[in-house]
C-alpha cells in the first residue's frame, strides 16, 4: 500500500472518550463489544441522534453572548475532550500547552450553520407577501426579520459560531492549549486524515501532544439523504450520530500512560489490483480486526475489501459499526476506539479469541481507497527514537490566481501595480438589496455594505445550480497552476496530496437543507401574520406563497456523480481529476488562517515523506448575501471601505477570491529538473487570544517565533512581509505591536504588504492571495504599492518601528549579495495565528 508510515517516537493513545447514541461512554461500548445480544438490540433500535448534550454552558465558561450562536455537539466536545485530557493524565499542569494541538474532523454541516442559513433564505423566501395586515412593504419586512431573529435564536455571533473552525478553537482556549488548532473533511475518510496529520505534526517535532476531535451531526434530512445515496445498503439502518476524542502522545513521552500504541497507518488512496501489504504475510492470524463497515459491504467480515491481504477469519474480527452505530466521519475514529480498547482489555470471550491481542483495523472509503492501522501493545518499545527530519525548502512549482474581477495571476498582478483598489458597487439585484441592504448597522437580517470585490465566476454554472461558487473560482486558478507544470507529473511523481481551505460547509449544501426548516418558517410566518390582524385565510394564503418560492429553487438530487459538489474536499477530489492521478482529497478550515493552514498540512507531508507532490487551494466567495448579513450582525464590515492601518479601519470589505500553488520537496524539484519560484522554508502556527473574537500579541508573536525555529536566518533577514492587515482598529493594533516585538530594531528597514487594501477579504482564501502575491513580487523584482484609503494611523509608530507601510513601489532585484527573504501573516477568528517565511529559490 502507498503512503505506509510507521512513527519514528511510537505514536501513543493515552486518552479516549466517546458518546454515541446507542453507547454513550468507553464502558458502553466494551459492553457492546462483550454482549453480542445487547449490541444486536441496539442495531435494531436504529437511533440515530445524540439528543441533548450531557454538559452546560457554564461548565466551560462560555458566556451567554455566544450560547445561541455555537453548535450544539460544541458541549459534547468540550465534555470529552476533558474527560480524554484527565484519562491521559494531562489535566491541570501536567501537559506541554505549547505544543498541543486541536484537530477535529467532520463532514457535512451542523445545526447553527442551516438555521442561520435558512432564517436570512426566509426573508427572500417572503417577498411577495407583502405588506400583511395594515402595514406597508417595509413595515412588513421588518416585522418578519425581528420574528426569524426570535424564532431562531439569532445573535450578533452567528457568524463565528457555526464555523467549523471555532470548535477546536474553543476547546483549544478553554484548556489553555496553544498548538494548532484547526477543522478538516475528508466525508468516510476524515478520521484517518485527522490522524495522519496528527502523525505528521508529531513525526516532526511540530507537537508532543495531539487532541483529536471528531463528531458526525445528521442536522437535517439533507445529511442522511446524502449518506444513504453513498453508503452500501448494509449500512444505511446503522447510521448514526457521534461525537469522540482521542489524546495522541509521543511515545517516548508516554511511558506507562499509554492504552495502546500506532505502529503505522497504511493509506492507498484508490482502489487498485490487490496485493499485500507491507505487513507481514500471516498478520490476520496473529492480529484481531476492527472493520469499518464499507470495506465489507456491511457484510459478515470474512472478505478482504479492506485490505487485510488475505481472508480473515470471523473468529479474528468485529464490525465496528454494530457497537455503536456507522459514524461516516468519524468512524475509522470509532473504530480505532474500539480497537484501542480490545488492545488494552483483552478480546472479550464472544468473539471466539479470550486474552491478549494485537488489533487493526481495516477499512475503505466508498471510491476505493483504502487503510489499515495498526496497534501495538502499550508497553512495547517506543519506536525507532530517531530525531525529527530536518525542515527542508518546499519547492513551489506553479501557482494560479482569481481574485476580484480577475481571471488569472497577471490579471492579479497588473490590479496590484495599479492605483486604486478593485471595489465595485453590489448589483442591486444579484445581492437583493431590496430585501437585505439597510444602512442601519442594527437592522435584523440586513448588510450595510454597498461595495465589495465580487467575481463573475462565483456566480456559478447556471447548468450547475447546486454547485458551490467557489468550484469555479478554484478551477480558473488550479488551470492556471496546472498549465506550468510538465505533461504528466503528478503520475509520475507518486502520491499526491490535494488540500483545499474553504468553509466545510459550502453554500450549495445550507441551501438545500434549509428547505427542511421550511415547516418551522411557515409557522412563524403564520403567526406574524395573525399578530399584524390578518384572518385565517389570508394567513394561510401567505404561507402558501411563501411555500411556493422557496420550493422553486432547485431541489435537492444528490447521486453518487453530484455528492461531493456539496463538501470543501469534493473541489480536492476535482483538482486531482483535472491532474488525472489518484489523491488524497483534504479540506481544511482555519479560519481567516484557513490558506496557511492547508498550506502547511501539505508541506508537512511533503517533509514526512507521505506524498512527492501537493496542491494547496485556499478558495471562498464570501461576496453572498448570507456572509454579507452574518458578518453585518457582528458590525465585521466597513461602512465605506476597508482601510487597513488607517483611523478609518473599522472593518473589512468582503472579497471573492480563489489561489492554487502546486508543491515539492526542493530536493525532487532540483532531482526531476523542474524550476522552482519561490521556496517556502517554513510555517507554524498558534492558538491564543483574548476571547474567541478578539486577538492579542502574544498568540501572534509565537507563530512567528516557531517559524524562525525552524530556519538557520533571523528576523533581520527579512525584506518584506506580507500583513494580515485586517481593517480593524484592535487587529491592526495587535498586528503592528506582534511584527515589532519579533521584527523591529533591525538594521534594515522591514517593509509591509496590505493586500485587502486592494482586494478585500477573501477569508478562507487569504492567505493563499497573500503567498501568491509575494511569490508573483519575488519574481517581477518589485514590491507593489500598497493602497491607503486614508492617512495612516500614527499612532502605530511604523517609522519608529523602522516598518515602511509601501505607499510607493518598490524595487526588489535579485542577485544581490543577500536572498530574499519575505513572511506572510494570517490570522483568524478564535486566535488562530500563521506565520510563513519564504525565500527566492534561484531557478
């Protein structure tokens, strides 16, 4: 199998926690796992949601402002997270904060993020029922928005609470946890990416601890239609919700904590002729498997469709979903649990092999792929103990650009040269200005920005009407990146890696699953309608309308060719079809950090050997009526336009945007013959801040501290770095005070990029704008200006700081007696903080 690793410090599991709906706790399932006839009894039942969370809000300190906003299975991964941390022994004082991360997996959406969808789509949905009773069309409206707000619970935090990326991150602050903290999907095979990039952070020194979250949510019909489509029919009665956590270690340093330990973790992207492992040739005799209910269709689990390598006896194998249900995301989590704890307590005598084992477990995604991880004893030896590679040079070899109006990197380039910005006023029409615009900041359900960097293309394939924008604006780019690589690279190179940042959740999904509120909806507006003195009948009429409208957008048809068009990690699955080589297929999501993120999660396996070519996208088309509202609520936006580092920086203006750079260890570039234009020498990560909304310099200075760790030059080598400069007056406060604590009293002047000047906020793809844009000034020789709405603050001290804020072009010429060096921030919501360094690469 491609893409084997066996830790070099023996990966250890030292804590475990777990609810599901039909085994709520460890010991629930080893009762499962020991009574056959209970575990059958609750196959049959066929529950399939958690129900209410067992913890409160004032458990962890969550204050009343953001209770409505979060997620509900939020509570549940706080709850185990604590419980995993105080089973592994790290509770209080005794773990390294510093280097722990947070990654929690999940496919499809949760219930904040199609509630708020489905209350703003009701505004829309209502246009043509007004006015109701005695009030006028305006008075209406408004009455209807005050009563979406009430019936959804709706707060100023919407925004940030349903993201995917303030799960980890809100575990990560509330246990002081200051590694990474990030959100991936991979749908059936998020699990074992978690894991593997778990691995990757730990192989490579990045982290001594890693906090893995998961939870599948069935929040709406949508999700469940979608998974019956795909799963095999055995497995459909078996769906379920659920919710884990699993504390990872180094395995030198978990000496007699561990519960079992990872010897490797075997992962065949897709389907090939079979063939055996790396394992040995008899490892089914000597091994009990966990099977994750795909690779044997549901089935009895004497087959090799998970890869085994040869027949497995029934006698030497459980299928883990009939212990607590099928968990799609999480379930290779679930059954590595199971596994983990067969390992620690024996094999229970109902499955035919009483005493100590050694466990596996195999299974398959629903293309094909397949993986197999592999457990140790607890108390065996602790891996090879070798010290971690080397951060080696990552080699960009091509990289395109669709920004704003933009359709390529020398549309980005040229916009970036010229004066001015790329701000256009919102189509009145396309962004439904009738219903949502309102320049009242405070007004319910309404945007008051007028304009934005938007993109045609994000406008999407009419052809295509339940395709995400943001599969436009990544395909323009990745043709682009794509055209300047050689025919034929990415089979010939070996396994590739294809990581997009975007939202988890993408539009096209929250669109269709708010129809299932559409019950909810037509209630509320049933009673508006009684309370404004309309009798029964028109009441009803209006409910019918209102009906009407919104079962005229498209309607849900989900096959096994049009899924993936709802999840970040389907446009992955694209660009590696567009290169035509078999890939792992990642998204990420970190927040405004999201591109970095992705970035270095594939730079990370690049240095670990898990893959010889990557292609990172950081993709989203935040210029949409929804983000325009949710953004609004939380008074995120500019009034006028974003103008970082100015008096007049009081928020961002929204960009469209999509990046894609394709990536190599320097080393193969140099071996394969392929010229290089920029080397990426290393990126690092923390999570601090003063509150969930709020950044603070101390977060944002370890980033860029981690990142100098890993480099043999210093701050003073740098010439140039691109800011995160996100328009507000505290982030750009604590963005300069951060930059001058690790960069200032150089002998140089340090000069400063603020691209959302130009270009707006791309979110998730902003860091990705930022890399793409320092990578095209290396390579032109020249540091474009920077726009300024306004004078800039002074009370930053960039002089003092001897920062130059680029209010001129710049030369930047080659060849002179020292590299160019530059940096690039991204910081997002939750404090999640990135620090890149790049350097020329001399191709």
């Amino acid at each position: 199998m491609s893409g084997q690793h066996g830790t070099r410090a023996g990966m250890a599991i030292t804590g475990m926690a777990c609810r599901y709906p039909r085994a709520d706790g460890l010991d629930a399932v080893w009762q499962r796992l020991c009574d056959p006839a209970a575990a059958a009894s609750a196959h049959a039942a066929q529950v399939r949601h958690l129900g209410p969370p067992r913890a409160g809000y004032a458990e962890f300190g969550i204050p009343p402002i953001y209770r409505n906003s979060i997620n509900q299975v939020q509570l549940d991964l706080l709850a185990l997270a604590r419980e995993a941390l105080r089973q592994a022994g790290l509770d209080d004082d005794a773990i390294d904060r510093e280097r722990t991360d947070v990654i929690f997996c999940t496919a499809l959406g949760m219930n904040r993020q199609y509630e708020n969808h489905a209350r703003i789509a009701a505004v829309a949905w209502a246009e043509a029922c007004w006015p109701l009773g005695g009030t006028g069309i305006a008075a209406s409206r408004q009455a209807w928005k005050r009563k979406l707000d009430t019936v959804f619970r709706a707060t100023s935090h919407d925004k940030v609470g349903e993201m995917a990326s303030t799960m980890p991150a809100r575990v990560a602050a509330h246990f002081r946890l200051r590694g990474r903290a990030l959100a991936l999907e991979s749908q059936e095979l998020g699990g074992i990416e978690a894991l593997l990039a778990a691995m990757d952070a730990i192989e490579l020194g990045q982290a001594h601890t890693v906090l893995l979250l998961g939870a599948q949510c069935l929040a709406s019909p949508l999700a469940e239609a979608v998974l019956r489509e795909r799963l095999p029919a055995g497995l459909t009665a078996a769906l379920s919700e659920g919710a884990c956590a699993l504390v990872l270690q180094d395995g030198r340093a978990a000496a007699g904590r561990a519960i079992a330990r990872i010897e490797r973790i075997e992962l065949e992207p897709l389907a090939g002729p079979r063939r055996q492992p790396a394992a040995a040739a008899h490892d089914a005799e000597r091994r009990f498997y966990v099977l994750d209910g795909i690779g044997d269709n549901g089935g009895s689990g004497g087959t090799d469709e998970g890869g085994s390598g040869g027949s497995i006896p029934p006698r030497a194998s459980l299928q883990a979903h009939k212990a607590c249900g099928y968990g799609y995301a999480i379930q290779a989590l679930s059954a590595l649990i199971q596994a983990a704890l067969l390992q620690q307590r024996g094999c229970p005598p109902a499955a035919g092999t009483p005493g100590t084992v050694r466990t596996a477990v195999l299974g398959a995604g629903l293309d094909g792929a397949r993986y197999r991880i592999c457990l140790a004893e607890a108390a065996s030896p602790a891996g090879e103990g070798c010290a971690a590679p080397a951060a080696a040079p990552v080699a960009v070899l091509g990289l395109g650009a669709c920004f704003g109006d933009g359709r390529d990197s020398s549309d980005y380039w040229e916009a970036l040269r010229a004066p001015g910005h790329r701000f256009r006023a919102l189509p009145p029409e396309r962004f439904g200005r009738a219903a949502y615009h309102d320049p009242d900041p405070q007004a319910p359900i309404s945007y008051y920005a007028a304009q934005a960097s938007f993109s045609e293309l994000a406008r999407g394939d009419a052809a295509l009407p339940l395709r995400a924008p943001a599969f436009e604006l990544a395909r323009s780019a990745a043709r682009e990146a794509f055209s300047m690589l050689p025919d034929g690279i990415a089979a010939q190179a070996g396994p590739l890696l294809v990581v997009t940042a975007s939202n988890l959740t993408l539009a096209p999904e929250k669109q269709l699953a708010a129809r299932y509120l559409l019950p909810r909806i037509a209630a509320a507006l049933e009673e508006l309608a009684r309370e404004l003195g309309l009798p029964d009948d028109a009441a009803r009429h209006a409910v019918a309308q209102l009906r009407t409208r919104a079962l005229q957008e498209p309607a849900p048809c989900i096959d096994g060719q049009t899924w993936h068009q709802l999840c970040a990690s389907g446009i992955s699955r694209e660009l590696a079809r567009a290169l035509g080589a078999a890939a792992r297929h990642v998204a990420v999501e970190a927040a405004c950090a999201g591109s970095l993120a992705a970035l270095e999660l594939a730079v990370n396996s690049l240095r670990n050997g898990r893959c010889r070519l990557a292609v990172v996208a950081g993709v989203e088309a935040p210029v949409n009526i929804a983000d325009l509202v949710l953004c609004a609520s939380q008074r995120m936006l500019a009034p006028g336009v974003i103008a970082s580092f100015t008096r007049k920086a009081t928020g961002f203006t929204p960009g469209d945007g999509a990046g894609v750079v394709v990536l190599c260890a320097k080393a193969d570039a140099d071996r394969w013959g392929l010229p290089a234009m920029a080397a990426i020498r290393s990126i690092a990560a923390s999570t601090q801040s003063r509150s969930i909304v709020a950044p603070n310099p101390p977060g944002q200075i370890a980033s860029m501290q981690r990142a100098f760790a890993q480099v043999e030059f210093a701050p003073g080598a740098v010439d140039f770095v691109e800011t995160h400069g996100t328009g507000t007056a505290i982030g750009d406060e604590v963005e300069i005070a951060s930059l001058a604590a690790v960069y200032a009293d150089q002998a140089r002047t340090l000069r400063l990029g603020a691209l959302k000047s130009r270009f707006g906020h791309c979110f998730a793809a902003a860091g990705m704008a930022s890399l793409i844009k320092t990578i095209l000034a290396l390579r032109k020789q020249e540091l474009p200006a920077n726009h300024f709405a306004a004078p800039i603050k002074p009370e930053l001290a960039l002089s003092g700081h001897n920062f130059d804020p680029l209010e001129q072009a710049s030369p930047w010429p080659a060849g002179g007696p020292r590299i160019r060096r530059a940096a690039v921030n991204a910081f997002g919501t939750g404090g999640i903080n990135y620090h890149l360094l790049l350097e020329e690469s001399g191709d």
